[in-house]
C-alpha cells in the first residue's frame, strides 16, 4: 500500500476544497442558509418547558405523594387530565399541547406500589426524554429505589419539523458534497492533465479512490458537524441524536463520491455527465421515500430501494435524529460503509485513467 | 545502470488502433542511457499515441514495449518509478502553490528530495509560493518538467515541452533538457519545432500518419532528406513569377520569408536576376544549407505523393 501517496492524493482534496470559494458555497453555505431559513426564521413555535398531564386512578396515599414529587421538578408543567372516553390519546395529547400523559393505576400486586403508564409524544423529541427522566426520577424517589412497573405506549405521531428539516438538510448536503466533490473534480484533473501523470504514478487507481473518497467523507463531517451545530444554536428545540446522524454523513459521502468519481471518469462530455448524473440521482431520491411510502411500491422496487444509497443514508439520518433509534441508524450506517466497499473494490478495477 | 543492462525504452513494431483508425503503425526505436530521442511531427501524426503506448498508458494493438526490459503493462511501482513524465497538457493542481504540487508528487513517489535545489535548477524559487493559477505558461511547463523529475527518474518523457512557450522560457527549457542529458537521463522528447529537434535531439524520428518515414542523427537526417540549399527571400514584394511559382518545395518559414528550393548554390543569382527583371522587389536574401525543417517538408511531401 503506497500510504505516502493515498495520504498526500486525500491531503490534496482537502486543501483544494479548502481554497475553492465555489465549493465551499455549495457544501456549506447553502445548506447552513436552508437550515436557518426554514428552521429558525419559519419554524413554528414549541413550549419552553413539557406539559405533562396525569390521570390519578389508583387515588390512594402512595399516587398522591408521587403527584407531589412530580410536581415539585422544576422542568415540567405538570396538569390533571384524561382523554375522553374512546379517543385516541396521542391525537387528544397533542390537542392539549402536552408531551405526555401519565397515568397511575392501582396496585396490582403485594409490594402496593402504583403501577405508571406514561404516553409520550416523541414529536418534541427533547420535551418527551424530559418527561420520561422526570418520570423516572419521581417513581424512583417514591419507591425507595424499588422498581416499578412502567408500560411506555408506542408512539405514532410524527417527529417534529425541525428533526424532519435537519435528517433532510444533512442527507442532502451529504449526498451533493460527496457527488459534485467526486465527479467535478474529476474535470479539474482530467482538464489539467493530471489523470495521464497520475496513470504513470506509483499510486493504485485503488488507493487514489480511497483516498478521494475518504478525504470526501472527511469533508462531510466537516459540514455535518457545521450543519448540527448551527441547528443546535438556532433551532427552538435542539436536536438530538448526533454522532450516529454524523457518522451516516460521512457514511453518505463515502458511498457518494466514489459513485461521483466512477461517473466523472465514466464521461468526458460534461453535457453527457449532467444528464447520467440526473439519471443517477433521480431514481435513488424517488426510492429514497422522500415523495412517498415505498412500503406501497411493489417488492421489486423496495428491493431496489433497499439497494438504493441514498434510501439508507435518510432512513438512518431519520432513525437517529427522530426516533432515537440506534441501533436502526447504526445498521443503515453499515450498509453505507459496506456499499462504500463494494466501490473500492468492483470500482477500483473498473478505472481508465485515459479513454480511448 | 550495470552493464548489459536493457536499454531504458525499446519499441518494437508498434502498432496503435482506435476503432478503424490507425494511430501508430510499425514504429520501432530504441532510447539508449544518457541520450536525448526526439520524435518529430505534425499534429495528430502518432507522437503522443506512441509515447503513451510506451508509458504503459494505452495498450497496443500490436507490437511490444519494454521499459528497462520490462513490459510497462504489467510492470509494477518500481518501475514507475524510474521514468518521469511530463504530458502535453499537464498544468498541474491549480489551487496549490508551486512548492505543494512538488511535495504532492514526492510523496505520490515517496520520494524525499532536495526540494529548494530542484526549485532552484529550474530557476522556480522566486516562484515557489505562488498558486499554480497564477504562473505563466513557460513557468508551468517548468514546474511540470519538475513534478517530472522529483523522484529522480532515469528516463524522461517530455511531450511537447516547448508548446505554446515565449522564446525565451523555450531556451530556457532546452537548457534543462541539455542538462537532463549531461546528468545521464535518457530524453523521449516530442516536438514540432525542427528547431528544437535540431539542438537537442542525438537521434530524430519523424513520424507522419503513424508511421516513422525517417530516423537518425538530425544532421544525417537533415543531410539525407534536405535536398540542396534553399535561397530565402524576405519581404517580397508583389507575385512570383510563373516559373518560380510553381516550383516543387516553395514555401513560406515561420517569419513569413519565402523559401524556393535551389538545385545548387549557383542557381540563386539566376533566380534573383529573374526577380529583378520581372520587377519583384524585395528586402533580404540568403542562401542557405537544408535544415531539418527542410527535410521534414520533403519526407511529408514525398510519402504524401506515394
């Protein structure tokens, strides 16, 4: 492995990007000004601490004295109420303005102690881990420590618009970064000669792909890391997931600029390139979900969604960043590195440095 | 090299298709050590086919290739790492400076060299800081004959070096080529400046339509398919007459002076006294010796004709 001239070939990118103003304008600012223009100037309005509501059916001694516990956390507002009979309690909490409903039944067993059910409105991803810890604290407190028994409803409303506008504002920066990164500056070295001197180097046209590629994914970390933190400043409710969520960027990047690279080298004529490029593009952002279910497609096309890159690069963004969901997130991350292989490899032999 | 050690560049019978075009057909030369090759033609002639084909770039339809004995093809790091490269339309990474694409090509090489001495040979130390954006043409082909060099080849391969270059900045590149030779590198150098051949070559191959229709010494070349001397005629002024103008090898030279083949030395005055008497006027006369240039205009013509 010439490590020397992978590490310098991945240096060269870098410093290139750093330098290009154009570059640096499409793979930063422009998602910076999506995020903060639709995520701070038009997001709408969220409550500054939980509403928690609380529907007391045991009424003994031991529900009364955890009320008070609850009531004395300071980072929740905490209400009396229950949802009418027959309707659907996550559609009544959100009604109500709430992020959750606790409800404490009667004891069920001999220690005596109130079994808790709490609904949480995973909407307001922040307000919701707030009142599970809230929760907690107070049950624990209560129960000297003895655990009590807690069924979480699942949730089935939609995660809040900031969340969605974050996953979509990464995944895009992400893929756009890796394929304009990998295939224009496949123009800049082919225009400049570069592509014939590198065919007469020492460097592999592998290790010339890995060290694109991975100095590409570094670029989208770069601009994750930029992109998250301005949300964190900006947006009413900070986000949360994070490494998982960068972790896919870089992931994204990954398996973008290799498809990117393989492109530019592909074709010569730019006229040509746009058009494999859209052709590219437009099939994967269609499976992707971004405009439908693709639970409705038929099974060839979820297979092919499922093949599709960019389908696990928001699908993992969308698992952290929304649900919390590790270990989801975690595997779509996977099957990124692992697509990113298969291009090093089946890529690395496909090169032409020149055509014929 | 140890001796009986391979040539650095043997071709042998080459030959180069693109589809139902043929690029290069039948070429056959051989780079001794410490000698400067010059293969000489018109544009789209198979020069830089054939210097890719040798660099293991493209691969021939027919032939064989070897680099220090070597098939390039399948040859490994090693061996690239004896030859140095500088392509016809190399201007380098234009958003680093001079110095960086330097070091991105020693390390691609893992090469560790004096880089201020290299700098300074090819009179690039002033330059050193500057983006590579911003040098002139003849400072680019220098810094492209430097990547060329960093790793301290044995074999150079120079396409079109001079192209597009100021007289100056062209001298000052055949300083560098004359020096490669006296360090002991072989020189494969491509070109359409007879001039440039003319001073710098030891053998000149003359490539037209793919095909080599001369090789040798520039002066053995120049000798054997010049023809005689050439009365050169600046500044004329009004038509030829008839019986000169229709004389086989006319032309013009770069300057713009008119070149009228003679069959021998004597046969100038003849011809300028016919000038005089058909009222042509005209500024400065010379008559000279065939030069390569000369000889590359007969072959050209002569294989046409065929």
């Amino acid at each position: 492995m010439n490590l020397r001239g992978t590490l310098a070939d991945g240096a060269t990118l870098l410093r290139t990007w750093s330098r290009a103003k154009g570059t640096l304008v499409v793979s930063l600012a422009m998602p910076l000004l999506m995020l903060v223009a639709f995520g701070y100037l038009f997001s709408p309005d969220e409550p500054e601490r939980p509403l928690l509501l609380v529907e007391d059916r045991a009424g003994t001694n031991e529900s009364a004295r955890l009320l008070q516990l609850l009531e004395a956390e300071p980072s929740l507002l905490i209400t009396r109420g229950a949802p009418p009979e027959g309707a659907d309690p996550s559609a009544w909490l959100r009604e109500q303005g709430a992020t959750g409903l606790l409800r404490i039944l009667p004891a069920n067993n001999a220690s005596g102690a109130p079994v808790l059910e709490t609904l949480v409105d995973p909407t307001v991803p922040v307000h919701a881990s707030a009142v599970r810890t809230a929760v907690d604290a107070a049950r624990l407190r209560h129960a000297g420590g003895e655990t009590v028994a807690v069924t979480e409803l699942p949730a089935r409303d939609p995660a809040p618009y900031s969340a969605f506008l974050l996953a979509g504002v990464l995944g895009l920066s992400a893929m756009l970064a890796g394929l304009s990164m990998g295939y224009h500056s496949i123009s800049e070295l082919r225009h400049a000669g570069l592509l014939e001197r590198l065919a007469v180097s020492p460097l592999s046209k592998r290790e010339w792909l890995i060290a694109r590629m991975a100095a590409t994914s570094l670029i989208g970390l770069v601009t994750g890391i930029v992109i998250y933190g301005v949300a964190l400043i900006f947006f009413p409710a900070p986000p949360t997931g994070g490494p998982i969520a960068l972790l896919l960027v870089m992931g994204g990047t990954l398996v973008f600029s290799g498809l990117g690279t393989l492109l530019g080298l592909a074709v010569k004529d730019p006229q040509t390139g746009s058009a494999v490029m859209n052709l590219t593009l437009l099939p994967m952002v269609v499976l992707s979900g971004a405009f439908f279910d693709v639970a409705r497609l038929p099974m060839v096309l979820q297979w092919a969604a499922a093949l599709s890159p960019l389908t696990h690069l928001n699908n993992g963004l969308r698992a952290d960043l929304l649900l919390g969901d590790a270990s989801t997130a975690l595997l779509h991350a996977g099957a990124l590195l692992l697509a990113s292989l298969v291009i090093i490899l089946v890529g690395g032999r496909l090169i032409r440095w020149t055509q014929e | 090299m140890a001796p009986g050690a391979p040539d650095p560049l043997e071709v042998r019978d080459l030959v180069k298709h693109y589809g139902s075009k043929v690029a290069v057909d039948g070429v056959s030369f051989t780079v001794p050590r410490g000698k400067v090759f010059c293969l000489l033609g018109q544009n789209g002639a198979g020069k830089t086919t054939t210097l890719e084909v040798t660099q293991g770039i493209r691969k021939p339809t027919r032939g064989e290739v070897r680099l220090f004995g070597e098939d390039p093809r399948t040859a490994g790091a090693a061996l690239k790492r004896r030859m140095g490269v500088l392509p016809q339309r190399f201007t380098g990474f234009s958003m680093l400076t001079v110095e960086e694409n330097l070091r991105y090509f020693a390390e691609i090489y893992g090469a560790d060299p004096d880089l201020p001495a290299l700098l300074e040979s090819l009179d690039l130390t002033a330059s050193r800081k500057a983006p590579f954006s911003t040098l002139s043409g003849g400072t680019m082909r220098r810094v492209g004959i430097a990547t060329a060099l960093v790793h301290d080849p044995e074999l150079v391969f120079l396409d079109e070096p001079t192209a597009g270059v100021d007289p100056v900045n062209r001298r000052r590149l055949w300083d560098i080529i004359l020096r490669l030779r006296k360090e002991g590198r072989s020189v494969v150098l491509t070109t359409h400046y007879m001039d440039e051949a003319e001073r710098l070559a030891d053998e000149v191959a003359i490539i037209h339509r793919g095909r080599i229709i001369a090789r040798g010494p520039p002066d053995r070349v120049r000798r054997d398919h010049g023809g005689g001397p050439v009365l050169r005629i600046s500044g004329l002024q009004g038509n030829l007459p008839v019986t000169l103008a229709g004389r086989a090898g006319l032309r013009q030279d770069e300057e713009g002076a008119t070149l009228i083949p003679l069959l021998n030395a004597s046969e100038g005055p003849v011809l300028l006294s016919e000038l005089a008497r058909s009222g042509v006027a005209y500024q400065e006369f010379t008559v000279r010796e065939p030069s390569l240039d000369d000889a590359f205009v007969r072959l050209v013509a002569t294989t046409e004709a065929a």
